[in-house]
C-alpha cells in the first residue's frame, strides 16, 4: 500500500530489520542537500475515537555515520491543540544516541525530556533537571504512547537485535513486545497481509500495532494520556479503521483470556459461605453469623446461619469476621482498555454502565465478556452521539433528527441499554434521541451539551445527568460558554445550597424522577491544587504504575487558586447531599480517574455528603440496578438473583473506609 518514501525506502526498511543499515551508511555519497539525505518519511492520520482531530509527519535522514527521524504530532481536541515534537539520531543499527521530546501528550500533560547516550551511561533530562543511569546493553528511547513513529522504530529496533522478552526504554521503564499473528485486512478492495504485535509498558495496559512486510506501521490502536481511544492510520489504510479497532479489541480479550483461563466468573456447583455479617443492599438490618447458598451463579438461600439448610454436597468457605456485600456498579466508566476488567473485579465491581466508547470495541469486548472469552464486569452500555462544534468527540454525529434516529435505532439493535448525550447535540436533535430511546425502551444519560440549560435538557427528554458540575450550573447565575476555569470555581464555591434558586433547581430534578451520577472523586481531582499530592486524599495513587502516575498529577489548579477550589469541591458534596435528602436518585460513578479505587472514594465522599453509610453502599448496589432496569437480578444479595457478591474485611457501615 502507499507508503511515502524515497526510491531507496524499501531496501533501506529490510536492511534495518536485518540490523546491517551500517554498510549502506558507508556507502553513502558526500553530503547534498538535505532533502537528498532523506530516506523515509511518512504521515499518519490521529483519531481519538476514531474521530481524526491531527497528524503525524516523520522523515529519517543520513546525517554522517547515524540516522536523524524527525516527528511532528499534532492534534486539537475539543477545542484544545496539543503539539508535540521528538527527535532521535541513532546508529545505523537503529541504537539511539540522542533523543529529546517536548510538548503535550493531552490537553493537560506535557512533556519535556531528553536523553544523552554516552559509552557507559545515560543523561536523562526532564524539564531542567537532569540525572544519570547505567547504560543497558540493549534499549531503546522513547517516553509515551506519542509519537508513533518512535514506537515503529523501537519495533525495527527489537526485532534487529533478537527481539528480547523485555527491552529496557530511556528515560525509564521497559517495554514487551509480542507477535501475535497475521491479519488479512481489506484496503480499497484488495486483502493485504499485516503482521500484529502489542506492546505493554508505554500506557496502562496493551497498545495493538500492525505493520506490514517490510516492518511499516500502518495502523496503532491505543490510548491516549487522557485514558481515551487513540488510533494513527498511515495514508492509505484510513478505510481499514473500524476493522482495526474491532480486531484490537478482540486480540486484547483473547490475550486476557489466556491469562485467566484458569479462572471462572460462576461456579455451576454448589458454594456457601458461613460466618459472615451480610449486607444485602435492601437496607435491611446487616445479618450477623450469616448463611448464602449459591448454585449455577443464584442465590439459592440466604439468611441468619442458624436458620439456613446448607446442602450436602455444597462446598463450604468460612468466612466469619468478614462482611459479605452485593457486587459494587461503577455507572460512570469508559471501558478503553481491556484491562480494566480484572482491576474493576480486584476493587468489588462487578457491573459497569460504559458512558461512552467506540463502538466497534466495546461491542466486541462486552460480548467476549458475556461468552467467557475474557475476565471483567458485567457491561452495561450506553451509545455516546454528539453534534459538530468545537468540543466533539467520536464519529457519531447527529446533527439532524434523521441523524438522532438513525444513531439511536443502530445502538438499540446492537443491545445498548441506554443513549449518552455528549457537550455539542443541539436541542432539537437531543429531543429526537430522547424520544427515539424512549419509543424503544432505551433511557437517556449524558453532558447538558453547550447552549442548552439542565432544564432545556430534562424537559426535552435527558433522564439522567452525568457530572456534578451541571448540577451546580442550574444553582448559580449563567456564565458564557467561554467562561475561564476560575470563574467557573469561583461561581461553584459562591453556591448556597438552601437559596431560591438552589431550591428551584432540586425540586425541578425530583419532579422529572432526573438521576444523577456526580462524580464527586473526579471533581477531587479537578479542584485539588497543583501543590497538594493527589496521594494526600487518593492513596490508591501510589500504587498505580509510573506511566499512569503521570497522567493524574497536575490537573488541578494552580496554588493560588486552592483555597477557592477546596470550597468548590465542598459545595459539589453539599449539592449531593441536597439532592439525596430530597430523594433524587444517586448513582456512583468515578468517569474512569484511579483504576479499582476511585469507586471507593466516591462512595467515601457521598458519606461526607450527609448519606449513611448504608445509603452511600446502596447508591453503588441496588440504587443503579433500579435506575437501569435489572433490579429484580442485580443490586440485592436476595433469593432467586444472581449471585453477584464481594467478601471484605472489615465492617463498612461502622466505617466506610472499610
């Protein structure tokens, strides 16, 4: 397929794959102009869920005895340019000698960082800070998902120098790269052989990279430093999209599943568990010493141990000093990476409501999920549409009520319960979603998108109201769209929540039965100042990997704001709990944020918000299984529904840390 190259290019690609480059290097002529030094350039198209917002350009150059690649990555998302620019001169075996990087990976994170290579050790700089590490025998430099053209030549570069289990990288960490066979993907009609590979250790989790023969990338599926799909499609494979996205998520649940092949998600014998104290969701008293009998993935019996007939042939766990609880629901997730399954079940989730993804991907990964074939929560799934303007996202545009219908019916006959409203659907189109789900028995969550009020919102049709922030809108005076981050906190914080128009706002909600998933610990995050470790109030941060670390730090705003910020968050609780009192259905939901413990901090903070302890519990239970129609499965540890269970130490109601 087109590849854009100098005449030399493809003989140039397989000699490095052969790691002799050197030999050609020799023979080069006297130096001409620089453009006569080119041996490869390239383009990519940059999508983030599969939309294209950028591209990248890259050009390989002679320079002497080594190699120049130049790269230029640049994307606008939702309004936002994030720039970035890398260069690496290696040896003709592709082994670096200097790297330098700098710009922004997301709208949020930058980067500024290089690395010296000398004989026996390595500089590393990052920002002006520099330090020194031993040198490895093999490595290689880059530091990201971005840019792509660095991930194609870290691949050249293994494979040339005997494609180690592990490859040391520069600045930090190591990457695996794995074969994982060969796809046969129609581009303009015609089949072409592309080899598949992942890579684990550039992002949290597994990037899905195809090349073909003469070692070209042509297609990357990833995440970018925001946990959302990203894909660069070299020129030419830009039809083969979707096909990627799909096969991507496939190889990664096949690839979980290997891993996880010894364990199941139910047990067809018969399980009881003894000694615990049960919570079962209904917001009955907890049961102390209790008895739950399970069989083919139901519950069978439960109740006081003294009063519960355990089964002969029943395999027996003592459990006592323990709390037993119904399985967590995370309603607020964008399931990106299949890695997000076994870490959600690790933390006592054991259903998510997807907010919005791709849907090729996510369609894939929830069926593999459903038929065993990969480890993770239930997946229950909303449809994400959006309008054309500056803060779109994705490729599911309804910008007409054909559009609306059209988007609506087609997430409806692939089995998405719900639709999810993004920041730029107009009214009209917003009502015509609304009442399309409606007419199919599907409901409607989402952003209040830009230009409509919360009330315009609900009164068209929206059931359900993701974020806080939207919340507090309908509580203070109007702001202009382009209102500045400071404005906005300060606004929040100025909130009371027993004025009039606070008061207005709450009984609005509870008139139209609106449901709201706050996404309190994402709002702690937002409004924590740049100068406080997200550790001090999410410990879990410490225990996330170094290049998911850094996505989290420095989101906040900056000191001087801090003390404002801290005020906003109060009043987000203080909004939560004002609507909890007036009985508006709260659901928890973390928008991704501290895999496997966000849940539990917004279930924390929903205490600080004036819930019990009980409430907060069944606001991530048997409150989400209402709102979403399966009550009469999930939610409650009661006979006859599925046994979707968590085992903890501790008692939560005593303290919900626990």
């Amino acid at each position: 397929m087109p590849v854009t190259k100098r005449f030399a290019v493809s003989a140039i690609a397989l000699i490095v794959w052969f790691g002799c480059l050197s030999a050609l290097a020799q023979q080069a002529s006297a130096p001409a102009a620089a453009t006569a030094n080119v041996v490869e350039h390239g383009r990519f198209t940059l999508h983030k869920m599969e939309q294209p917002i950028g591209e990248e350009t890259y050009e390989i150059a002679r320079d002497g005895d080594s190699l120049t690649t130049k790269v230029n990555f640049k994307f606008t998302d939702r309004g936002s340019e994030v720039p970035l620019t890398a260069t690496l001169r290696s040896a003709p075996d592709l082994t670096p000698q200097a790297f330098e990087i700098k710009g922004k990976t997301a709208r949020s994170v930058g980067i500024d960082a290089a690395v010296e290579v000398q004989p026996d050790k390595l500089r590393l700089r990052d920002r002006d800070q520099w330090t020194e590490a031993a040198r490895p025998a093999s490595f290689f430099t880059i530091a990201g998902y971005a840019p792509t053209t660095i991930q194609m030549l870290m691949v050249r570069y293994w494979a040339a120098h005997g494609s180690p289990a592990e490859l040391a990288t520069a600045p930090r960490g190591s990457v695996r790269v794995e074969p994982r066979g060969e796809d046969s993907i129609l581009i303009e009609g015609k089949p072409q052989k592309l080899s598949r590979y992942t890579i684990e250790g550039l992002i949290w989790g597994r990037e899905t990279l195809w090349f073909d023969a003469n070692r070209n990338l042509v297609a990357a599926i990833s995440t970018d430093a925001e946990f959302d799909h990203f894909e660069a499609i070299r020129d030419g494979y830009e039809s083969a999209l979707g096909d990627f996205v799909s096969r991507a998520g496939a190889d990664n649940m096949a690839a979980l599943a290997e891993l996880s092949k010894h364990i199941s998600g139910s047990h067809a014998d018969t399980l009881a568990l003894v000694g615990a104290t049960l919570i079962d969701g209904t917001g009955a008293r907890p049961i102390a010493n209790a008895t739950i009998v399970m069989h083919d993935g139901r519950i069978v019996a439960v109740g006081p141990r003294s009063e519960v007939k355990i089964p002969k042939d029943a395999k027996v766990i003592d459990e006592t000093g323990k709390t037993i609880l119904p399985g967590l629901w995370d309603m607020h997730a964008h399931f990106e990476q299949v890695e997000w399954g076994p870490i959600y079940l690790a933390a006592g989730v054991t259903t998510v409501r997807d907010c919005g993804n791709e849907f090729e991907f996510i369609r894939t990964v929830r069926d593999a999920v459903q038929q065993g074939r990969g480890l993770g929560p239930r997946l229950l799934l909303a449809g994400i549409v959006d309008g054309s303007g500056k803060s779109t996202i994705g490729v599911q545009r309804v910008d007409t009520p054909e559009q609306a219908k059209m988007w609506t019916d087609k997430y409806h006959d692939a089995n998405f319960q719900q639709m999810k409203i993004y920041s730029s659907v107009k009214l009209e189109e917003l009502k015509a979603v609304a009442d399309e789900a409606h007419r199919l028995g599907m409901t409607v969550t989402g952003h209040v998108p830009n230009g409509i009020t919360p009330y315009q919102a609900v009164e068209a049709g929206q059931d359900q109201i993701n974020h806080v922030q939207y919340i507090a809108a309908m509580m203070h005076a109007p702001l202009p769209e382009n209102a500045k981050r400071a404005e906005r906190i300060k606004a929040t914080a100025d909130i009371d929540v027993n004025s009039a128009d606070a008061q207005k706002a709450i009984a609005f909600l509870k008139e139209h039965h609106t449901v709201v998933d706050p996404t309190l610990a994402l709002m702690e995050f937002f409004t924590a100042s740049t100068a406080k470790p997200p550790a001090s109030f999410e410990p879990g941060v410490e225990k996330l990997p170094v290049e998911l670390k850094a996505q989290l730090a420095d989101v906040g705003p900056p000191g001087p704001d801090a003390p404002v910020a801290d005020q906003s968050l109060q009043k987000f609780v203080a909004i939560v709990g004002a609507l909890h009192r007036a009985g508006i259905p709260i659901v928890a939901g973390t928008d991704q944020t501290v895999p496997g413990h966000s849940l539990h901090r917004e279930i924390e903070l929903y205490v600080q918000a004036g819930f019990t302890p009980m409430e907060a519990i069944q606001a991530a239970t048997i409150v989400p299984a209402r709102v979403m129609g399966v009550d009469k499965e999930l939610g409650s540890l009661e006979t006859g529904k599925r046994a979707d269970l968590i085992v903890i130490h501790g008692d939560p109601l005593q303290d919900i840390h626990n």
